[in-house]
C-alpha cells in the first residue's frame, strides 16, 4: 500500500506503508543518524509524538527483541525508513520489523529516499507532518496535522504509579518523564536500589522516599511547557545529590533561571562529540533532544561540564558546589557508545559522598 | 595540545614494492600523510624504493629517496638528513618492521632520533604474541585458548579441557601442513600423533576453535592525550576463518544488535588505549551469534583495512594520525569533509559498502584457490549503494571478471553436491556458489547453519536471484518496475540477458522512463551538516544532490582493481593526469571503484565518482555531467577498453582517437601501418579458431609466441615450442572467441628494448630508451630494465627512436604511446604498441624526471605540447635507473616462480646510481636480495643451459661465493676447476637440496627450467621451496649475469645515498 509523508509545507515524500497500514500518523518529524538500535530509538519515551525518519538505509537485518526495549513498547508517532529487511536474523530468533510495528499499532513508511528526506529536514527545520495512505482526504490530513498537540507529553509517557528495583546500595529516585531503561539498568548495574515515581510525584512525595539521591530522566517535548513540574525538580537540587539526564537537565536549567531555546533540527544520534571539561577528554555520546539551556544566567553557581564539539552548545552543567550534575546526551547508552557510563560512577561517589555527610 | 614545536622535519618510511598483503593503499596512506605534514610546516623526507607511487613524486615530499627499505639504507639516509622524528606507521608492516629494527639496532637512539606516533612499546606489545595474549588476559578481553604441546596425552587433556573442536596448528610446517580442526576425542587421536610427526620440533599448537564466528573489525584512532574514536566498523561476510583481505566485506556491520555494536566499540577503545597506540589501530574481532566474542588480532597502524574505511566513511584517516603524529588532538583537528566540525567524531553513514576482493586467479589457473589465512588477493573493488543487493552487484561489475551480476553459467550444469561443496568451502567463487544455490531453491535456513555466513547476506543474495527469475519469466513487463530492479544494482546488461534484449535497448528503455541514477554524497554524517566533500555515488532514487560542475570539465577513467598486469602504475597515471587537468584549467573528474588508490581520494581530483568502470555506469556520469570528454588512455586495459562503445554513444574521447587505437590493436590493421611504416615485427598471424591457429604457425615457423588480444600483462601468453604443444594450449584456452582472436607470431630470442613517447601526432618526444636485461621471452613486466640502455648499440637506438617516432606518427597519436621492440644483431623489430600509458611511464617520469603524463595531457588537450622540452630522445639522464620486478609467489601456493612470457610480478622496486651496477645493486637490495660475503648459491642448471653458465658460475666462485650443485652440474664444474659442493637430488637422499633450502641453508638459488620428466618437477619444488623461504630465486642466466656485474663492484663501490631531487636537478639540493 502507498504512503505519504506531508508536510505542513506542503512537501511530500512517498513510500510503502508498513506496520499497521491502516493508521494515520500526525506529529514532528526529525531524523536520527544512529546506525543500530533502530528498536531502542523507537522505545525511548523521548520520541513521544515524533515521525522518526533513520538515516541508515537498512533496518531490521537483526529483528526485534525484548532485550532491545526502552521501555514498554514503541513510543515514536511513526518511522521512515528507506527498506527494512523482512526476515530478521537474530540468534534465538526475533521478530520482523514489519511484524513488531503492527503489533504495537504502528504506521511506518518503507522505500524512501530518507537522504533527500533527512536534507530537507536540514534545511527546513523541524516541522510537522502526516503520514497516510496515499490519496487520503486532504481535509482530514489537514485536521490532523491541525490536531497535533505535544504540550502534555511528559504525562503521557510517564510511569501511572511508581514502582521499585531493589538492590542494597544506594537508594534513588528516578523521575520519570519518560525515562528509558538503560537508567536504571545503569544504575542497578551500581547496585543502587531505584525507585521510579511519576512526573507528578511532589516535594513531600520525594521526601517519604527518603532518597539518597535523584535522577531526573529524559523525556519528550518542549521543557518551557513543563513549569508545574520546577517545584519538585527545584526541591530535588537543594536537598539531594541529583542527575539530570536530557530533558532533566533543561529543567534543572529552567528551575536555575535559565532559558531553553529550539534547536534548528536537533541532535538525534549516536556520534556527537562532546567535550567533558573536567576529564579534557571526548566523549561520543548518544544524543535527543530538540532544545538546549543557554548557560550564561547558570554562570555564577554551575560550571559548564560538557560542550558540544560540532555547534558548541551547552551540554551538561556541574554545579560550583551542589551535588548536582546535569548533562543534555544519554550516558546511560542504549542506543550509542558506552563512553559515557563514567558519568554514573560519579553519580554514585556523590551519592557517597553526601551519605557520608550526612551520616558524619 | 599545541602541535610539538620541535618537530620541523620529518622523516616518512614508505612500504615499498606491491606485494601481496601489502598494495596500493600504501600510497594512499603515504600521500594523504605528507601532504598533512606539509600542511603543518613540517619538511617531508620520503624513502620509499617503490617508483610506480604518487608519494614518490617531487610535489609531494619535499625531499624523496628511491632507495632500499632496508635499516642500513634507512642509516644513511637518517644520518644525512637528521630529521626531528620518523613516521613509520603509514608504511604498512614493512615501515612497522623497520621502525622496530632501527629502534632495537640503536639506531634512533645514536641519532637522537624519534619515532613519532605509536611508540615502539605499542607496536611490541601488540606484535609480540606473547605480551599481546598477557595484555588481553589482564583487562579480561577473551582470546582463544591455545597451548603447545609435545604429546598427545598432554594434547588430549588440553582439548577435553577446552572442549572440541579444537585447532590444531604444527610449529614450522609450511602452508599448515598438518594442521586443521579435531571435533572430537576420536579424531584428535588419530590427527594429533600425525601433526605432531610432521613438526621438526614436533610441538603442536592446539587452540580452541573460533570458525563459524562472524568477523568483525573496528577501526581506531587514538591521539596523544588519549581520545579514542571509531572512525567505523565492518563486517566479514565470510566467517572467521578466512583472511579479512580474501573475504567480501561490508561497512557498515549489518547484523550486530546496537549492544553487540557497541561492546565491541569499547573492548576497541579499551585494547587500543592500554597499548598506548597514537595514532591508527585496527581490532579484529570473532563474534559468536549468541554475543560472545574474541579478540583476534589488532594492527597498530593504517592497513588495507584503514584504507578502506576511509573510502567508505570519507574519513581520512592517513591524514588525521599523520597530525596527531605532530602531537595535534582529534578536537584540535578539522574535519576535512565538512569542514566546519571536527575530527574528534565518528562517522556515520547512510548507505553500504560491499568490498570485494580481486585474486589472481585468472594468472595462475594452477593456484591454489582455496581461502584461509594467508590472503591471496592482489586487489580490491568497493562499492556503495543504498542496499546490500545494489552494491553487492556494482562490486562484481567492478572486478571486470567478465561478469554482468551473479551469474556464472559454468555452475549451471554442475550436480547439486557439486553446488553445496562450493558454497561451503571459500573460495574466489564462492559467492557465485552461493547465487546458484539459491537459484536452485536451497533452503536459505540450511544454507545459514552450513556455510556459517548470516542468513541476512543470504537473503540479500535470494532477493536477486527472485528478481532474476522475475526478469526471465516477466521479460516484457520489466519496465513497470525497473526502479525497482535498478534499485537492486541490475546491470542493463544483465537485464537484457534476462530478458532476452540487448544492453543498448534496455538503456534507451530505461531512459524514456526517466530511470537514471541519482548521485549522493559521501559526507561522514549522513545528511546532518553540510558537507564540501566532492565524493559521490550513484543510487536509484529520485532525488539529484549532485550538481554538475560548472566550467570546463573532464572525466578521466581509472584503472579498477589492482590485477597482476594492472598494478598501481596505473592508479599513478591517473593521479598525474587529474593533476595535469587542474594545471591546465580543467575540472577533473574522477570515476574509478578501487578503495586502495590515491586516485580515490577525497581532494585528488575536483570530483570522484566511485563508480564500476563499465560502459553503463560511464555513460550515466557522461549523461549527468556532460564533459568536453573523457580520458581513456591513463586507466589501462580497463579504460581503454571502453573507448570504442564510448565513442559509438558519442563520447568524445580525448587524447588519440578511435581509429589510432585500432590500429594499434588490431592485428591485421596494425600490421598494414608497419607495412605502410616499412616497419619490420616478427611474423604473426592472428586465428580466431583452433585449425587456422595451427596453421599459422606452421607457416610462421616454431617456435611461436601465442597471446590472445586485448589483454594485459600477458595474461595467457606462451610461448610454443612444436604443434603437440600448441594443441594441447588450444584445448585449455578460454581466452580465444568471437572477438577475441588469438596472436601467433615467431618467437625471436634477442635485446629486449621499450620506450614511452608522447606526441601531439606530429612532434614525438622520447625521454629514454629501457633496455631489458633478460631476453625476449620474458614478460616486459617481469624483466629487469635499466635506463639508459647499456648494452643496446648506437644503430639499435637510432632505429627504436625512429620507429617510434614513425609510428607516433602513423597512429596520429595524442598522448602516450609504448612500445616494445626486439633486437637482433643490429635489426629492430616491433613486438606490440599500446597507445595509452603503461606499466613504465611512473618509472620513466622519476628516472628523467620528464612530466610525460603533463605533455600527454596537454598533447590530449590542445594538440601542442610544452616547446621547452625538444623533441626525438632527450638528453639521456647522467645516472642510471633500473627497475625490478617483486613478486609474491610465497602467498599463492603451487604457483611456479618460473618467468616466462605470462606476467607473474606483482610490484616493483628501483635502484638509481651513478653506473649501471650500483644502481642494479641497489635495486636487488630493494628487491630482496641478501647474499653476504662468501654467501652460499644452489646452482640448479638445466643441460642445455649449462655451457652459457659456466662462467657466470666461475666469476661467482672466484668472488669468494659457495657454489652448491648436484651430480650432474658438479660433475661438470670440477672438471673445469671451478670448485662446488654437492648436493642430493630429491630422488636421492635426505638431506636432499629442498630439505637444504627449507632449512636456509642456502642465500640464493639459481634454476634454470628443465622441460620433461623428474627434473622438471623437482625445478617446480626448487623453486616453492626457495620463494616460501623467502630466498630470491633467479630463473633466467640474463638475470645472473646482470646481478654478477653488481656483485662484482660492490666490494670497489663505496655507496652513497642521494636524494631525486639531486638526480633531477629539481630544488632541495644541497
């Protein structure tokens, strides 16, 4: 079956439907130029919304499997890809990538010239889009495009109640915005006990938990929409050692003072370099996000940890004297090199650290 | 890190002659690196003694040397120059070898001298396989299990251990012998006694088995203060087992999850980074399918593989390491590709790469073609594409093996075990294998589980082999969906087969649809940033990212994949003429397809196209580019080849036309010009069957020289001594047929000489005449030439020059032309033209320093060329130049290392000097020759030889030498006073004289061919035995009387290294 992406603009591109062909899809469309993890970009809660377009040609040679999920199924509004392999070759077996969209109800696009696709983007920016089949009633794709509405997307996507990884080090509180597993298999790899708490979740909330530190995860959409959630994440740095990964790290940023600004398309991908001026050394990290913290209003309480090597925005904070660490990549992987686990090693020696304080 | 302020003058190691395993992407690497130096500040010296190099040119390095790759040449010239450090990574495993010869003889340290890059403690550790397997152990990275042993009970107990199977591996057997798997108890018992009887010290490694594994590489760059890239990864489609240069190749992997992508990433970094590398470094690793994996080995410096990642990402690798060689940080340097960002990223691409390896087997019908773990492959292709099946099909167009997709109709009739063994066992023609499988309907599932190889290249290949059968059964219908077969990397070619068309109709078809490729750009991030790369290739898809270049414009043709007959030199002529468009105000445009070569690099012309050099995917650049014209005479057959399809679509061809060419091909039409020339060649008659040939040949008079046409380096060439012969020739011949008529012409035995001139079609300028130290009958390519001539007489000159100029002339030649002549007595006659560049002219240009490719250009071009250079044959240079031919018989096992008219050499070497036997010596050096003082010769002559040896052998004894022989020789040798020791023949007894060669008993052989019987066979194992032992063999007495004369003088010569820019008389002289 014929499908099409449309943009606002009016530009269209045409493929094959995959997955579940009967559905239409509204949301932003960007591209991530990673090539693996096809299945974990689609799980990342981040892409709430999203039409991801993947740059790497091929996708689904090695299938889908549960080790391979962020989170609980498919969150991306839909995926371009330009062919997908329709026998998955995976050791133990896996499921095809056709197969795994139509059984998480979603539409993907299959045989597009996702380069043309990916320099338009570039050019014209991030921009919404429907994807459908060919020949639909523009009256409605045109409803649809109006309807797209990503101002609550935190709540969407995050944990309806909370819920416990226990090990006996440790105990931390992950916020969930929509937070991707590889966290808190980091974090349990460390043999921190975590607790996983829904976006709501408030001050005194926190405080029944009796954390011994705070991790706010990553998560989809604009952080200038997210003030009802500054209160907790403010509460969260003055008294706990706390880690702001994405999404956590604006709203550290914004419950800081600072502002966040749109980024042309966005980093979406696992090759960005970044600088991480404490050590002097690269790292190449895993990267989302659509928006980035200006630094300058931080300036006088954090010190800039991270920058980007290709646009030098902002890419982490370190606070002058808090124990509080933010950074804008995915140190916790999933998909995307591995450079950066270090991060959660000193996440832990805070946490330590200020136990041993405390405790003094 | 600012870059080290003490370093203003470098010392770079080349990797010498093309061997097997060591090739063109030397030159690539060497080349990228000097110009990055010179981009720094940094004075280059360059030794490399390989003349057919682009980095040996005077525009690269500041200072070159064309001397011996040896520690004692390397002394002198270290000491002369005093250079602030030495770059020895880029010189492949021979610049490693000698950076840890000069460090371990002392010689840096006495100079005070450093080596820049990875340390020498880097390279040892991860040479030493010892210290390597400590390293792995201690940061828990998994190796094979392996232990020596000395019995089979202690060898029992390790395998029961380890469990089964289990390899095993004798110590100091050639080739393997004896050694292979064991699966269980039963068959180690019955393998291991035997191998361990096969070992002189009966010691049998025994190592737990990692076959079946798939092969993965990583690619990675560490700078000084430790950041650690992966510039990118690929996947063997071959399992493990095979050498990574013998096995079909993809980047990136394909079938690795994002976690087992990324394990192996990081146990990468953390290998590299343990052993202190800065610089490039290669990790290979097994990767089990259920995850688990083994380091195999690493490569602390730029390889083939580092070549070819930087053709597939667009990341200059060669470069980058060459800065931070200077003490420059990844974030310090740009990305030359985008240029806004930096280097200290990772690439990532949105497209495949398929390489595929180009073996010499069509040379060497009698080799041995199975695969393992010495590599075989002179050359590679590489192509990208925006599927597996679409560059899978470009890569086999590109290996020009005559072959339109994956079709090979000799398999067609073959019985089905037939079929299967093929797909299981590698080898060259394994991946037809696999296509005929396929298209017998064998089970991809069963395929997977037998052959090892991941059911996704499989699938890749069925979905071919689906649409092969759609073709033939649709044959009307393919227009509907020709994207999507087009899509599929379908040849118009092989379309028309399918389909019962012709190549030409499938085109005009394709055409009226609008279905014509697009070109993409190769740009390291997949679309993200905008990228200055001029780098494309070809997909089907709508889109048009490639904007025609604007201006005048040509497009040169490349020369493909390294063959034997086809080697570098060729890659070199290109480089030169890109660089002569862009001097004369053009836009070169590049296509070629070999990932080795500078030719393909991202700044050697205004724009590449890496393309297969067919008539198809020629034309389609033509059509979206629209040049003044294309250049066909500097890509060698390959080019050249193309020139008359070219011109039937239009394509003007610049440079001497179509009907020159023909001339110079034809046989019956070149024939007619030398008889309008009243040029004289020895008589020949061209068949195109097998009674006419035999005719012919009666009526030429045996003994004949039989060679088919329109090929290169001989290839198939023989020469024939009676009719049995010649019959028996026919009936093996596959080269003969429609087209391809057969050249028959009397075999004179006489002074091989050849010139490269160039013309405008009226002025003819010859910079030298070569002459060739062995006689005619041996291939041009495999001779030993020296420029200026030495023994050729004045009247002999003067009729080469003449000739030459006439037939310059009577080709109406714009350009190149090369010719080989045979002189006997005082007569010169003709053996063959080539209107195009040949194998000689990057040897020619650094022996006389005359720009030929720049006048053959510009001849090309304008029809004029350059006053200030004369005409006729210049001014001979006042030194003397010789080439030398290097071969790599060692890798291909049961190749006869005789020389005969078929060419067998795969590289060369020059030696220059102020006489003929100072430069012969040092080009022998150069080449592989060691024999000290009082040095022990196996002088093994065949009866009808034995009177021209004798003085040869008496000279050499007189010159302190040990002469060995057996009986027959001996014999003969005392009973002139020439003392000699004996031998055993084989038949007998042992210690006989192949034991003695294995043993290194011996520090030359010289066997001259025996034709018939036991001694026929035992020159064959003569010769293996002298080549596996790495001893150089000479099987032509010219070759001994030239290297006498060196030996001769080497005790009166002093030597003394000089740079080319003193021989030339160009700048830096000092």
């Amino acid at each position: 079956m014929k499908g099409t992406l449309l943009f606002e603009d009016g530009t269209r591109f045409d493929g094959t439907l995959i997955g579940d062909t009967g559905r239409m899809a509204a949301g932003e469309v960007v591209f991530n130029t990673a090539m693996t993890g096809y299945q974990e970009i689609l799980t990342d809660p981040s892409y709430y919304g999203q039409i991801v377009v993947l740059t790497y040609p091929l996708i689904g040679n090695y299938g889908t499997f549960p080790e391979a999920a962020e989170s609980l199924f498919p969150w991306a509004e839909a995926v371009i890809v330009k062919d997908d392999a329709p026998v998955p070759s995976h050791f133990g077996g896996a499921e095809s990538f056709d197969s795994y969209l139509k059984r998480y109800h979603k539409v993907g696009l299959s045989g597009v010239d996702t380069r043309e696709l990916t320099l338009y983007i570039r050019g014209a920016g991030t921009q919404h889009a429907v994807l459908a089949e060919s020949g639909h009633d523009a009256l409605d794709l045109a409803q649809a495009l109006e309807a797209i509405d990503l101002s609550r997307s935190v709540y969407e996507v995050t944990t309806p109640e909370p819920y416990h990884i226990v090990h006996d080090g440790p105990h931390i509180v992950v916020i969930d915005y929509g937070a991707k597993n590889s966290i808190m298999e980091q974090l349990a790899a460390r043999n921190m006990s975590v607790t996983v708490v829904p976006c709501t979740v408030t001050p005194g909330e926190i405080e029944a938990y009796r954390p011994d530190g705070i991790v706010l995860s990553n998560g989809p959409g604009d952080p200038s929409l997210f003030g009802d959630l500054l209160p907790t994440v403010k509460h969260c740095i003055a008294h706990y050692p706390t880690l702001g990964i994405c999404l956590g790290h604006q709203l550290i940023g914004l419950a800081e003072g600072a502002r966040t600004y749109p980024l042309k398309f966005g980093h979406h991908g696992a090759n960005h370099p970044l600088m991480d001026h404490q050590t002097g050394k690269v790292l190449i990290t895993s990267q989302n996000h659509g928006y980035a913290v200006e630094a300058e209003p931080l300036l006088d309480r954090y010190r800039i940890r991270l920058t980007n090597l290709h646009d030098q925005t902002v890419e982490g904070f370190q606070h002058r004297e808090k124990p509080v660490l933010t950074v804008q990549h995915h140190p916790e992987a999933g998909p995307g090199p591995w450079d950066s686990h270090y991060l959660f090693d000193e996440f832990l020696t805070m946490v330590r650290e200020w136990g041993d304080g405390n405790h003094a | 890190m600012p870059k080290r302020p003490d370093v203003r003058k470098v010392l770079v190691i080349g990797s010498g002659p093309i061997i097997i395993g060591q090739a063109a992407e030397f030159d690539y690497a060497g080349t990228q690196a000097c110009r990055a130096l010179r981009e720094e500040g940094v004075e280059v010296v360059l030794v490399n003694s390989n003349p057919a190099t682009i980095m040996t040119d005077l525009s690269v390095a500041d200072t070159v040397y064309l001397e011996p790759l040896t520690v004692s040449f390397l002394a002198y010239i270290l000491g002369k120059e005093r250079p602030d450090g030495v770059l020895a990574t880029l010189g492949g495993q021979m610049g490693l070898n000698l950076a840890s010869e000069l460090g371990r003889s002392g010689v840096l340290t006495d100079l005070g001298i450093p080596l820049l890059g990875t340390p020498l403690s880097a390279i040892k550790m991860a040479e030493d396989r010892e210290d390597f397997r400590n390293l792995m152990i201690e940061l828990h990275h998994p190796i094979p299990k392996s232990r020596t042993v000395t019995t089979v009970e202690e060898g029992l107990a390790f395998a029961n251990d380890i469990g089964y199977p289990v390899i095993l591996r004798p110590a100091y057997t050639l080739g393997g012998t004896g050694g292979g798997f064991a699966h269980s108890a039963e068959e180690l018992l019955v393998r291991l006694p035997h191998a361990l009887a096969l070992s002189p010290i009966t010691q049998v490694l025994v190592e737990e088995s990692i076959a079946g594994c798939k092969e993965v590489e990583y690619e990675v760059i560490r700078d000084g203060a430790g950041n650690t890239i992966i510039v990118c990864n690929m996947e063997n489609l071959d399992p493990v087992g095979v050498h990574t240069g013998d096995s079909i190749v993809v980047a990136p992997s394909q079938t690795l999850t994002d976690y087992e992508y990324q394990m192996l990433r990081s146990a990468a970094i953390d290998i590299v980074s343990h052993l202190g590398v800065e610089g490039g470094c290669n990790v290979q690793f097994a990767l089990h399918p259920d995850g688990r994996y083994w380091v195999i080995e690493v490569n602390p410096r730029v390889s083939r593989s580092s070549a070819l990642a930087s053709k597939a990402t667009g990341y200059p690798i060669a470069r980058i390491v060459s800065k931070i060689a200077l003490g420059l940080t990844l974030p310090e340097i740009a990305n030359p590709v985008t240029e806004d960002t930096t280097a200290a990223f990772e690439p990532a691409l949105d497209y495949i790469v398929v390489k595929i390896p180009r073996w010499p087997f069509d040379k060497f019908p009698g080799a041995d073609r199975v695969l393992g773990t010495q590599m075989k492959a002179t050359g590679e292709v590489m192509a990208i594409d925006r599927t597996f099946p679409g560059g899978l099909q470009k890569a086999v167009r590109s290996l020009e093996m005559r072959r339109t997709g994956l079709n090979d109709p000799q398999l067609a009739s073959l019985p089905p075990e037939a079929v299967w063994e093929g797909c299981i066992t590698a080898t060259d023609e394994r991946l037809f294998y696999l296509a005929e499988g396929l298209r017998r309907h064998f089970r991809v599932e069963d395929m997977a589980e037998k052959t090892s190889i991941d059911r996704w290249f499989l699938d890749g290949i069925a979905e071919i082999i689906r649409w092969e059968e759609w073709l033939e059964t649709q044959a009307g219908e393919w227009v509907d969906e020709a994207w999507k077969i087009k899509q599929l990397g379908f040849s118009d070619a092989r379309i028309a087969e399918l389909t019962g068309s012709t190549p030409a109709a499938v085109r005009a078809q394709r055409l009226a649809l609008g279905v014509r490729p697009g070109y993409k750009m190769v740009d390291t991030c997949a679309g993200e940033f905008p990228a200055r790369t001029p780098y494309y290739y070809a997909a089907y898809e709508p889109s048009r990212e490639a904007v025609p270049l604007t201006g005048p414009k040509v497009l040169v043709i490349g020369s493909g994949p390294i063959r034997i007959g086809q080697g570098i030199e060729f890659d070199a002529a290109s480089v030169y003429a890109l660089n002569a468009l862009k001097r004369l105000g053009y836009q070169a445009i590049m296509v070629n397809n070999n990932p080795e070569t500078v030719s393909t690099d991202f700044n050697a012309s205004d724009r590449l196209y890496f393309e297969p050099i067919t008539l198809e995917d020629v034309l389609n650049i033509v059509d979206w580019e629209q040049p003044l014209g294309v250049v066909v005479q500097f890509g060698g057959q390959t080019a050249i080849n193309l020139s008359e399809a070219l011109t039937r679509n239009g394509v003007n061809i610049i440079g001497t036309g179509l009907e020159g060419l023909s001339r110079a091909e034809d046989r019956e039409l070149f024939d007619a010009l030398l008889g309008e020339l009243g040029i004289k060649r020895p008589p020949g008659h061209t068949a195109i069957a097998a009674p006419q040939a035999i005719a012919a040949a009666r009526d030429i008079g045996y003994p004949v020289l039989v060679r088919p046409s329109f090929v290169l380096g001989g290839r198939a060439m023989r020469i024939i001594e009676d009719q049995g012969q010649l019959e028996q020739y026919l009936s093996t011949s596959t080269e003969m047929g429609e087209g391809q008529p057969l050249l028959i012409d009397r075999y004179m035995s006489g002074l091989e000489l050849e010139v490269d001139a160039v013309s405008d079609g009226d002025r003819v300028i010859i910079p030298a005449v070569m002459e060739h130290v062995e006689r005619a009958g041996v291939h041009s390519g495999d001779s030993v030439a020296v420029l200026p001539p030495v023994r050729a007489s004045r009247q002999v000159i003067e009729q080469v020059v003449d000739i030459a100029t006439r037939l310059c002339r009577g080709l109406k030649v714009k350009g190149l032309l090369n010719v080989q002549f045979v002189a006997v007595n005082n007569d010169v006659y003709v053996i063959e033209a080539n209107p195009r560049s040949s194998r000689t002219v990057p040897f020619v240009i650094k022996a006389t320093g005359v720009p030929l490719v720049d006048l053959a250009m510009e001849a090309s071009l304008t029809g004029r060329m350059d006053d200030r250079w004369g005409q006729g044959l210049l001014q001979p240079p006042e030194h003397f130049s010789v080439k030398m031919p290097v071969f790599s018989f060692a890798k291909l096992g049961q190749v006869d290392a005789i020389l005969g008219p078929e060419m067998k050499s795969t590289g060369e070497v020059m030696g220059i000097d102020h006489d003929f036997s100072s430069a012969l010596y040092k080009a022998l050096i150069a080449g592989g020759f060691r024999v000290p003082a009082g040095g022990k010769i196996l002088a093994t002559i065949a009866d009808a030889d034995k009177a021209e040896a004798l003085p040869y052998l008496r000279e050499l004894a007189q010159l302190g030498y040990r002469i060995y022989a057996t009986a027959g020789t001996l014999a003969l040798l005392s009973s002139r006073g020439i003392p000699a020791r004996p031998v055993y023949k084989i038949r007998e007894r042992r210690p006989h004289l192949v034991d003695m060669i294995r043993e290194g008993q011996f520090d030359l052989v010289i066997n001259t061919i025996s034709v018939g019987g036991d001694q026929e066979r035992e020159g064959f194992l003569i010769r293996r035995a002298a080549v596996e032992q790495g001893i150089l063999c000479f099987t032509s007495l010219d070759t001994v009387r030239a290297a006498l004369e060196a030996l001769r003088d080497r005790h009166r010569q002093t030597f003394s290294v000089h740079p080319l820019n003193e021989w030339l008389h160009v700048g830096q002289v000092r």
